[in-house]
C-alpha cells in the first residue's frame, strides 16, 4: 500500500533506555520490577516468564520470594521445584553448573554412560540420540579438517567447550547434569519437528 509506513522507535533501545523513558515519562510498567530491585537484581537480570525453561529455572529462588502464595502452590503441583530453588546457584553436580566433579575410576566417557543407565527408558533414548548425532557431526567436521582439534576429549580446556569449539564427553556430562533436555550445551536447538519427535518417544514408552 503506497504511503504507508511502519516506525519502530524503540528497535534500538538498550535497557536503561526503557527505564530513563519509564522515569521521565511515568509510563506504567509491572511493578514486580520493583520487587526484584528490592531483591537485588540489577535491571540486566530482570525478566518475567514463566519458571521452569532452561535459563528461567535459574531465577527459582527468586520466584519464592516475589510470589511467596503462588510458590506454595506450586511446589504442590511440581514434584522437584522446592529442590531446584534450594540448589540452583550452587557448582557442582547437584545442577550441572560451573564446575562438575567427576567420581573416582571414571573417565568422562565412561561417567556419561553411567549417567544414561540410571534414566528412565524413553529419557535415556532421547540423549543417546542427541549425544550420538553431536558425536557423528564433530567427526566428520574433524576429518575434513574444519576445527583444529583431532579426536573426541575426554576433557578439554573449559573455556573452548564453554565456547562449544571443541568436543568432549565433559560436555555431554554437563548437559546431563544440568538436565539441559534440548541439549543446547551440544549445540542442538528447540524445534516444532523436535518437540513432535520427542511427544512420538514418550508415548511409545507410555504405551510399553
């Protein structure tokens, strides 16, 4: 339609953009804003969404605190959540975060494939797949000579596989622990196709 124009103004406003304008100009906003400032969160680290994603999870603790009736309820209804608010920010196995311990006699390699016996069937087949296609990938990038690495780690510098430039089963370890479904720590990705292909995989263990 000729003489028709669409005009974003605030495409490129950074956070403390949003809030000077909330200031200066008093526009409303969600005063749970508010609650999370008294809980000291810095205004980088405020959101509101629902609880339980991979990176929401992480804001548990402060959920119980901002919506004390609303979490009582909730740790009812969602068998683990009381768990996961106590010990979300520490290191370690417990999470998966930061730093993780690997158990006495064991490799890495060898500390996954524990991890993966322990799952329930159709969990256990899910992250076999993940971590065999995660596998298979970083092979044939090894072979054409794509990366400078030369085989599948047991472990390697943290700081290439946080960055996810090199392979090792200390990162499937991770991912794991984390409980991190989708496998983003492997590089994978949340699709429509993969949330119908993993919906076909618990109903075929349900119907077992």
């Amino acid at each position: 339609t000729p003489h028709v124009y669409n005009a974003y103004p605030i495409y490129d406003w950074k956070t403390d953009d949003v809030w000077t304008a909330n200031g200066k100009f008093g526009w409303d906003y969600n005063k749970v804003y508010d609650l999370m400032h008294l809980a000291g969160l810095s205004l980088h680290d405020m959101r509101l969404c629902q609880p339980f994603g991979d990176d929401q999870r992480q804001g548990l603790w402060l959920f119980k605190i901002l919506e004390p009736d609303v979490w009582a309820k909730l740790v009812n209804r969602v068998a683990g959540a009381n768990f996961g608010q106590r010990h979300v920010q520490e290191m370690g196995n417990v999470m998966g975060n930061i730093r993780i311990q690997l158990p006495d006699g064991y490799t890495w390699k060898r500390y996954a494939k524990f991890l993966l016996a322990t799952m329930p069937p159709y969990l256990a087949e899910h992250y076999r797949k993940k971590i065999a296609k995660f596998l298979k990938v970083w092979r044939k990038d090894i072979r054409s000579g794509k990366y400078p690495v030369d085989r599948i780690y047991d472990f390697a510098d943290p700081k290439m596989e946080a960055a996810k430039k090199v392979p090792s089963w200390r990162r499937v370890c991770k991912v794991i622990l984390k409980n991190d479904y989708w496998c983003k720590g492997l590089s994978f990705s949340q699709t429509t196709r993969e949330m119908d292909r993993q919906l076909a995989l618990i109903t075929k263990y349900m119907d077992l």
